[in-house]
C-alpha cells in the first residue's frame, strides 16, 4: 500500500537556468541507490520541482 507521507517534492531550478546545484546532486545520489522513484516533473516560468516516491 502507498501513502501520502512517501511522496516528496524538492525544487531543483528557480527561473531559468538558476538550479540548485545541491538538491540536483541529492535526487542523482537517491536514484543511483535505488532508493526513489521520480513519479512526476513539474514546470513553471518560476520552478522545475520533482515529485518522487521513497521506495522502502
């Protein structure tokens, strides 16, 4: 059964070409280990945020 509570969302650019660095290389280190799974990619002229799953 899947929650609520395993989905996050983390924001990885603010306007255009303006990505954090820190959240990319966070998301790339949890999908090397398995560990997430991307379950939607969000755009607006403002943000490009993630919505993943934790995988346990």
């Amino acid at each position: 059964m899947i929650h609520a509570h395993q989905f996050k969302t983390v924001i990885i650019a603010r306007r255009a070409n303006q990505t954090d660095p820190e959240a990319l290389a966070q998301i790339k280190d949890l999908i090397r280990s398995n560990q997430i799974k991307i379950v939607d990619v969000k755009r607006s002229p403002e943000q490009i945020s993630i919505v993943y799953r934790i995988i346990s």
